[in-house]
C-alpha cells in the first residue's frame, strides 16, 4: 500500500513538471515557430526565435540575418522557389522550417464605382400568384412543386435563356391540353417537374402562377485588375437575388462605367447607401463570368484609369496583413477615385478559402462625414497596407457604419483565375 502511494505521488509530480514545462517562455516560443512560411520575391519578413536558437538557411534563394539581439531574425527572399530554414540549439538541429518564396504579382488597385448587370442561367422563380380559374383560385407552379429559389433551365427539353421564351411553351400547353416538362435546378440537382397551365378566366389567358426573373442590376467597387489578362474582381461578395435573397446563377452579364450621385448616409441599424447611375455613355468596360461568394469576376476590355494609382501593386497573403493603419480606394462623388485611411482592427490568417477576413474601421473624418462610414455601394474598395493591396471591404456592421469585414485578396485573386504561386513576368 505504501509502494501504490509512494508511486501516485511520483507520478503527481512528474505530471506537474510536464505541465509546468509547457508554461516555459523557450518551450511557449518554440511551440509558436511555424512550420511553413510563405514569402514574396525581394520581401524582408521578421521572425522571432525562442532563447538560445539560430535559424540557418539551407538554399541560396533565402537569406537569414540576425537582428538587434539574437531572438530577432530577417528572412530576405531573392528568387522563387521551396526552400528549407533549421532552427538550431547549440549547433545541433531541432526543428524544420518550410519557406515557400513566391513570384512578386502585382495586379492594379481599382476603386471605381461599376455598373452591374447580371443575366441568370435560365429564368429565376421569385415568387407564386394564384390564377382565377373557373374552379377557383389556384397556382399550376406551386401545385407542381416549383419553388421560389428555383431556376428553370429547359421546357421540353428547349433551352430557357429569357423570360420571353417561356410565353410560346405556356401558350401552346394551354391549347394542346399537354402538360409542360420543366427542367429545374434547385440546391445545385437537376430536377423535373410537370406543369399544367390554368386558364384566367377573366381574360382567357394560360397562365403557371409563377412570378419570374431572368436578369439583375446594380452598383458596387473594381478592386483589381490584372494588367497582364485584364482578368478583374469586384464587389468582394456575391450578388443574391433581392427576393429570394439566393445567390444569382450567372449566364453572362456585363460592368459599365457608373457615376455617384449622391450618398444616403449610415447610422446605427440604418446601412447607408451610395446612388448611382450608369454613365451616359453606357460603355461596357467587361463581361461578367462569376458569381461568387468572394464577388464578380470576368475579363475587362481594355485597361482602366482610377488617377492616380495606375502602378500596378504587389500582394499581401493573409499572414502578412496587419492590424493598424490602411486606406482604401473609392469613389463618393461623380466617378474620381479617392483615398481613404481606414485601420485593420484584426485579421485572420487563413490557410483555406473564407469570407470576412478582416475587421477594418473608417478613420478617415472627411469620409465619416460624407458616409458616416461603410455603405451599400462601397463593397469591393481595395483595401492597401504598406504599398500592398491586402484585400476589399464587403460588409458594414448593422449597429456600426463605421466598421466592418473586408476579404482577403488572396481568395479573390485565385476566383478570378489569377495563381498567385505561378511564375511570370509582370507587365509594366
């Protein structure tokens, strides 16, 4: 019994040492070292190193220096490609580190206020409405289980583009006594439904009970452009369909050139709103290809001018973004770009594809006094820290105008098509 004693008590202690190691500062800094740093061509990256460790390069495309004191190193990458750093103790090797040395892209910051208009893959159903039959009033789309959300894709295996395709199909079922074979997505499935028109019996007429839709329009931010494809993103989020509020299924569509007209101010629990309208001249400056939840995406005409920041700018990846001071670009009169300082409150490092990045705040008191701080319109600015474009604003804080989410660029970049880890040479 006292063998049993004398051992639980050892094991006691020797689980408090082991707790008691992990709250050291050496074992709580090493446990901090990443296993894998990302790093642009020519960019300077700081790492801290736990006590008495040295980080040691073992490829000549990085560079690793020591920095005011011996916890404090530089990692200066020259060209791209995977290399591997040691951290060391005492000479002896105790950790690897991966570092990926990236191609220095740089794309062109937009800031321009763009005029949207989406054309839907098929028709879209918003909504249902009762047809005054001689039997009283029923709907044939919701009898048929077509429901609002669902997008008709065919009708007897015809293609539906339009909202005027549908008439003919409806008309002709109405005379034939056939019934209508419609094909629908609905959650991504294909599914097929049968429809049987009503007639109305006021004005003779065939009708399915089923509200329709098949195009959208709007104003919202270029973020970039990539001066090499002129591949572009916009918005920073996807546009849903104002009744269903359902992501909009693009089949083509098209950003035109838009001019702010005035600013219907934020306040709590009240978003505000940029008006706008689509310049005179209706020049289509691009198409649109996709919808995505990080924004609009597609291939420009031709390159763009926002003033002053024509240069094309590098990239930050999520890590690199920092909390503290930033500016974005936007438009709040007419159609002249304009730079305004906002600060990141807080930024996640995200190693998979995610939306709300970043919280950032509006600072800048001229623009706080002309918006009250983020508003409807304002979606897709890009957001710039220290000479990199990190990433765009997308939401306003309900209770908050003056603050909300921006995404991260990286996403944005890879949903246009861009690979940030590809080699190339940038265009001037």
């Amino acid at each position: 019994m006292y063998k049993d004693l004398l051992r639980r008590m050892i094991g006691v202690i020797l689980l408090g040492c082991l707790v008691g190691i992990g709250f050291l500062s050496p074992v709580r800094e090493y446990v901090k070292m990443p296993k894998s740093i990302t790093v642009f061509e020519g960019q300077q990256i700081i790492q801290s190193l736990p006590a008495g460790t040295t980080l040691q390069q073992e490829e000549q495309n990085i560079y690793t220096t020591v920095m005011k004191s011996e916890k404090i190193v530089s990692i200066q990458a020259t060209t791209n490609g995977d290399s591997m750093a040691t951290l060391e103790a005492a000479s002896f090797p105790i950790k690897k580190m991966d570092v990926k040395v990236l191609s220095d892209l740089k794309v062109v910051p937009g800031g321009q206020s763009i005029g949207v208009k989406l054309n839907t893959l098929g028709v879209l159903i918003v909504g249902h409405h009762l047809v005054n039959t001689s039997n009283g009033k029923q709907s044939p789309g919701e009898i048929a289980d077509i429901q609002v959300g669902d997008i008709i894709t065919k009708i007897n295996g015809k293609n539906i583009k339009k909202m005027g395709d549908v008439s003919p199909f409806v008309r002709e079922s109405g005379e034939s006594r056939h019934p209508l074979d419609v094909t629908i997505i609905r959650d991504g499935k294909t599914l097929h439904k049968t429809l049987v028109p009503l007639q109305d019996k006021n004005d003779q007429s065939y009708r399915i009970g089923l509200y329709i839709r098949d195009s959208a329009a709007g104003v919202g931010t270029l973020t970039f452009y990539d001066p090499m494809s002129f591949k572009y993103g916009a918005l920073g989020h996807v546009i849903s369909d104002m009744d269903t509020k359902k992501p909009i299924k693009v089949n083509n569509g098209e950003i035109l050139g838009s001019t702010v007209t005035s600013i219907e101010k934020g306040s709590n629990g009240h978003p505000g709103e940029k008006l706008a309208r689509f310049s005179n001249d209706k020049k289509v400056l691009g198409d649109i290809s996709k919808n995505s939840p990080f924004g609009i995406f597609g291939k420009l005409n031709d390159k763009l001018s926002n003033g002053g920041w024509n240069k094309p700018l590098p990239i930050a990846l999520s890590d690199q973004v920092k909390e503290g001071p930033a500016k974005i670009l936007t438009v709040v009169d007419g159609s002249k770009v304009r730079e305004f300082e906002v600060d990141v409150i807080s930024s996640v490092p995200q190693k998979f594809p995610a939306t709300k990045g970043m919280v950032i705040k509006i600072t800048d008191p001229e623009l706080l006094k002309i918006t009250g701080g983020i508003v409807q319109g304002m979606s897709g600015s890009p957001i710039i820290q220290n000479g990199r474009i990190i990433g765009a604003v997308t939401h306003v804080f309900v209770n908050d105008p003056t603050s909300g989410y921006g995404v991260h660029i990286e996403w944005m970049l890879d949903e246009a098509g861009i690979n940030i880890y590809e080699e190339r040479k940038q265009a001037s």
